[in-house]
C-alpha cells in the first residue's frame, strides 16, 4: 500500500537520547522515521529504530535536503545537542551549506537554525516543533522534590530569571548560576554543564541554578533540556536550586533525576512567569 506522505516524518538528529526517544514516540503513532544523524554526535543505535538513517558531517545541508527529498519526507524536527565548540573546528559544509553559512551575519545559535529551517523550507521540507509529538517530556511546574526552595533562594530564583531573559535577548545562552543576587557564570558557547561548574566552584552549597528559554524563542528547536548530567554535575559541585521554565524546557529521565535530586538534597522547581511578569510555582 502507498503510504501517505504525512506519515513520514525526518529527523534532523544531533546528540543525547532525545532522538531516540523521538524515533520511538513517533513510531507509537504510526509515523514512518527517517533521520540524518551527524558523526560524532548522534547515538549509532538509531539506526535501528528508523526506516533509514543518512549520517552527515556538520554544514552538510545539501546532503540531508537530498536525503530527505529522495525519501519523500515532507517534515522535519531538529532534536538532540551539537557541541558547540565544533562550529569552530569540526564544519564540513557542503555547497549550499557553505552558501548559507556565507549568508547568516550572526553565527549564534537561533540565527543559524531558523536559516537552515527557511533553507530546508524553500526546497518543501517543513520544520516543525518536536514537542507535539512528545508532549510527556515537557518539564512541569511546581515543586518535584522533597525539599521546597527557601525564601532566600526564591529571591535568587527571581534574580537569575531578569538575568537569564536578558541573556536570552542577547542569544547567547539559556543558562545563569547566582548566589545572594550576584552572578557567579552565565552559559555561553560552553554549554550548561561548564556554566554550572563555574558558578559552582564560587557559590558551592548555595549556588542557584536557573535555566530558561530565550524570548521569543523559535519552538521548533534549541529549548532548554535537563537530564541526569544536569544533576550529576550540580552534585559535583554542591549547588543547592534547580529552576526551570516550565512547558518551554524538556525534561529525561524524570523519576531517575528527581530520586538523585533528593537524595543529594538539591531543590528543582518548576517556574511559570504570568502575563505581569510574576514568578510562581
């Protein structure tokens, strides 16, 4: 039987588990999954959970527009983390990758996707948000530990949120780790866990870490994610207050992260910011 073009949906996969985890929710709701999976980044096990996988060097455009258009795939999601630092030393971009690269004035992280995504558009490959498909990994709001954060953390909490929208305004990191309303490190091409070790190494067992989406951020890629890592290094150096945006961040590994969380003493909240501005829990 010819299968509806809508049932297929591209992966365009960088590193971590999301990809999975993507492949086999989508799979649960009759989707056919094809992904271009970069080296060196992406898990070689999802091979074995799609209908084909195209590996790709990082810049290499025209091979998944090639690759997507050959397998009739009509939409696509960006999921999974590429090393940042590898922009600088580690791009094998193919012509029309290198003729976009040549266009984009700003190489930061939402200029760079959105003009691979009008790219990928242009040739009838939609980009669309992965969250629709996964809805569970959303991280949700309120308190998910035992212990509830102080009244002096929650004023960190609200310092490092101002913090965190005004680094997001500039796209330079979703991430900012403060103590007594002083900035210890923000995130920036590093990525989350290096940020987190720096404010650590200052603010130790009262470090406060506090991660969100950039504003206006474009939902189809690059929201906030926390896993075990996250907490494995905020273990590591003794920090005290996880805080994220809540529905605009994902969240792995759920129960495994909150047991740690707890049995490490360390606080996770979820925060939703209202219409005014206010923060609540």
């Amino acid at each position: 039987m010819i299968q509806n073009k809508t049932d297929k949906i591209g992966i365009i996969a960088g590193g971590g588990q999301f990809p999975l985890l993507f492949a086999k929710a989508a799979h649960s709701q009759g989707l056919k999954v094809y992904a271009a999976a970069h080296q060196g980044e992406t898990d070689e096990t999802l091979e074995d959970h799609v209908e084909r996988l195209q590996w790709v060097k990082l810049g290499q455009l025209g091979k998944i527009i090639d690759f997507f258009k050959q397998e009739e795939v009509k939409k696509a999601v960006f999921i999974g983390s590429i090393t940042k630092i590898n922009i600088f030393r580690d791009v094998r971009p193919d012509l029309k990758g290198l003729g976009l690269w040549n266009k984009i004035n700003i190489k930061q992280d939402d200029a760079i996707l959105r003009a691979v995504a009008d790219r990928l558009e242009k040739d009838g490959i939609e980009v669309v948000a992965s969250t629709g498909y996964v809805p569970e990994l959303l991280f949700p709001k309120g308190i998910l530990t035992r212990k509830k954060p102080t009244k002096d953390q929650m004023s960190d909490i609200v310092f490092g949120w101002e913090i965190a929208r005004s680094l997001g305004n500039l796209d330079i990191g979703q991430c900012v780790v403060v103590r007594n309303k002083t900035v210890l490190a923000v995130e920036a091409i590093e990525g989350t866990d290096a940020a987190i070790r720096r404010g650590g190494s200052l603010g130790k067992e009262k470090a406060v870490v506090v991660k969100l989406r950039k504003p206006n951020q474009d939902l189809r890629f690059d929201l906030p994610a926390i896993g075990m890592k996250t907490i494995d290094t905020m273990k590591e150096i003794h920090a005290s207050v996880l805080a994220v945006e809540a529905e605009y961040a994902l969240f792995f590994d759920r129960e495994s992260v909150i047991q740690a969380a707890n049995n490490a003493g360390i606080v996770i909240v979820g925060i939703e910011e209202c219409a005014t501005g206010e923060l609540s829990y």
